[in-house]
C-alpha cells in the first residue's frame, strides 16, 4: 500500500517538509541536499535485512548481495579517503567518534578534545556527552586574540594533562586544522590521534582542505554534511587498529547496520570520486568566503576574521541581536541557520552571541557569487528589522522566488 494511503498524517507532513526545503535558503553548515540515487538506495528492501557481522563472517543467513554493497562501501572509502581500513557500519557521526573510543580506551582514561564552547563536538569530550561522562575529558580553547587554534596552547594543555586520546576537528570553526602538528603533538605525550572531518570531509578529498588520513590513528566523519551522502558515520584506520574498530563497532556499541543506509554510504562515495564533486567543492569555499566578505562589508564582525572552509561565525554583540533572535527572525524569513556560540561567549548555549552560516546546501542547488550577494542582503534586512513579523513575511515571499530560480527537489517532486 502507498503512504499516501497507509498513513495520509506521514505523507503530508514529508510533503510539506519537502516544500519547505525547496523554498528555504538552507544555511545549515551540517545541512545538504541528497539526490535521488541516494534517496533510491535508502528507500529500499535492504531495510529488511539483519546482517550482524562483517562481510562473510555474518549471524544470519541471505547475506550474500549485502556482503557485496558493504565490500563495495569500505573498498570505496578506502580508495577516496586513502586509508589503509575503513568501517561503514557507524550509524552516525558521534557513533563513529564513540566506537573509537570503546575501542581503544578504558572508561576513566583522559581524552584532550576541542572545548565545545569554543567550536569542538558532544562527543569531544563534553560533559553531557558520553565522552565526557565515561572518559575524563579536557578542552583546549581557541586564542583570544586570532580566534583560531593556538597550537602552542594545545601543547601546553596536552603535556599538562597527558592524554591517551587527542581529538582534532570541530563543528563550528572555520579555518583550515593543521593535523600534522596534531600529531606531533600526540606523538610528544604519547596519546593515539583522533581527527573528526564530519563537517569537512568533503572539502578534504577534494583536496579543499589539509587531508588528516596520514597524520591520525583514526578518522571519523558523517556521510551527509559535505560529502552529500546519506545520514550516517564511517570510521578509518591504520589497518593495525582494524579488529579493534570493528569489534567496537559491531558487537561494542551497535547491533544489526542499516544495510539501506551503507548502499548509500557506497553510492554516495562514488559520486565523490568524480570531478563535478571536486567542483562542488571548491565552490562551497568560493560560497562561503563570497558571503562572508559579504557580511563583513555590511559591518558584521566575522569570528577570527574569516573563513577557509565551509562555514562562517558571525558575531551579533554589536547590533544588540542574540543569536537566538537572529535564528528565530531569519526562519521566519525562510531563511534557516543556527544560533551559535561563539569563542569566550558571554552568553549560554541556548542564546548566544552569534550565528553559524554554511553554504553547502545552497552550493548543491547551484547558486553562487552572486546568489550569496543576495542573500547576504536578504539576511542583513530582516536582522536590520528584527522585531518586524510582517516584514519577515515579506522577506520570506523574495527567498521562494530566488530558491524558485534553483530548483532542486521540484524537478523529481510534484510541488
Ligand atoms: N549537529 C551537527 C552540526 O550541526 O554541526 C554536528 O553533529
């Protein structure tokens, strides 16, 4: 039976989340769009399929074609990333990070990972996350003056702490991460390397950006986010770390994989093969560095004073906004981002002092230069107007006529 017909509450409310994505300017810098192949290869009958275990060495029987998808997978990410193992079966970003640690570290051992106020992840360590709970986790912060990493300060805090673990990569910091200096800076304390590349991954097998897979005993990321595949982790090693990672994955933390989801994972990392993908990449970063010089013009202070990524933070302490106001007025306009912290905030998580703008999502629907010009000014009016509801309506009518100009989910969805 379709769902339209099973369950008509369901199919309008994804109708409408469709809608929703195709009128929106999606400034999410986690957020993308997938295209139909990967949105073919999750929606399919290997959802029905428990396959415990690893490629020919499964608990259930019928395995055979899911064996080939999940070879096709590793050997595939094991190409684009060139990395000597890769695991596909996290379900997740922080189900990557989390299986590294199960497997390599006993509960209570030291973790050095980036302050989640200062841009690190949950699972770096925060004290709400596993990692902060489970291991005896401590933060390095970025410089007050630069806002961006001090690496002699990691040093510092690294031989202070003598970690077993150290974690690079971050969610909202927007310079490039000097993972060969991470190392020798695990290297002087003896601690393994972590390097987290969910939000970068795209850019780094572009060559976008400084490639960690050479320098860190592990490398996690997400699927989605840059690399425009499905939701979903991944996890790469130095084959001597390979039956650690596994068994920590599967049994440690996760039962049967998302068989529909790693047919993705493979689909997804193919396309990341071709040149067009490297394209998109590099254009992410023109995006993102068009729009924040953008912004600047218009007399926002940019976090450490731009970007070389993907992702920007803008700092609303002058213009007496917080970055839960600016969220709020700017989805209304249908324009969406997050409110963010940003470095020595005054402000707590759920207001904050600033917001974080990505372009990945509307790199994927072909806008450029001159597309973010706009939206730079469409972001400026409604912040300029912050209290003007009707005013926020208005905006929003001029987002769906310039999303209109990209479309995206319109060409495969009735709209
Ligand atoms: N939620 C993701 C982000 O927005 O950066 C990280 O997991």
């Amino acid at each position: 039976m379709k769902l339209s017909e099973s369950d008509s509450q369901i199919y309008q409310l994804i109708k409408k989340e469709i809608e929703r994505e195709e009128y929106s300017l999606i400034l999410i810098a986690s957020e993308n769009y997938v295209g139909e192949d990967i949105l073919d290869a999750m929606s399919c009958v290997l959802t029905n399929k428990y396959a415990e275990g690893y490629p020919s060495k499964r608990f259930y029987s019928g395995c055979r074609y899911l064996d080939e998808i999940e070879s096709i997978a590793i050997d595939r990410a094991k190409e684009l990333f060139k990395a000597e193992h890769a695991n596909v079966q996290p379900h997740s970003g922080s189900s990557a990070n989390m299986a590294v640690l199960h497997g390599v570290l006993k509960p209570g051992d030291r973790i050095l990972g980036m302050d989640i106020t200062h841009g690190g992840h949950l699972t770096h360590g925060a004290r709400a996350s596993f990692s902060g709970k489970f291991y005896s986790s401590f933060g390095y912060k970025v410089s007050r003056e630069t806002e961006m990493i001090d690496y002699e300060e990691v040093e510092r805090v690294a031989r202070e702490v003598r970690p077993r673990l150290i974690i690079a990569g971050a969610s909202a910091y927007p310079r490039f991460i000097d993972f060969e200096r991470f190392r020798k800076i695990a290297d002087s304390v003896g601690a393994y390397l972590m390097v987290d590349i969910a939000h970068i991954a795209g850019l780094v097998v572009a060559g976008e950006h400084p490639d960690p897979v050479r320098h860190a005993h592990f490398v996690t990321t997400t699927t989605h986010k840059t690399m425009r595949g499905p939701r979903g982790g991944l996890i790469l090693c130095k084959e001597e770390f390979a039956k650690a990672i596994d068994a920590a994955v599967f049994p440690g933390i996760q039962g049967g994989p998302l068989m529909h989801v790693i047919a993705a994972k493979a689909v997804s990392l193919k396309n990341a093969m071709t040149d067009e993908f490297k394209e998109y990449q590099r254009q992410i970063i023109k995006n993102a560095k068009h729009l924040c010089a953008s912004m600047e013009k218009k007399g926002y202070r940019i976090v450490s004073g731009g970007t070389d990524n993907h992702l920007f933070l803008v700092d609303l302490t002058s213009k007496n906004i917080t970055g839960k106001e600016a969220q709020e007025a700017l989805e209304r306009s249908g324009i969406m981002l997050n409110r963010n912290l940003i470095p020595f905030d005054t402000k707590g998580p759920n207001i904050t002092s600033g917001i974080r703008i990505g372009t990945p999502a509307v790199t994927t629907r072909g806008m450029k230069e001159p597309e973010m010009e706009i939206i730079a000014e469409l972001i400026h009016r409604v912040l300029e107007r912050i209290d003007d509801g009707a005013f926020q309506d208005e905006v929003k009518e001029e987002v769906k006529a310039l999303c209109s100009r990209f479309p995206f989910y319109a060409k495969i969805y009735p709209l």
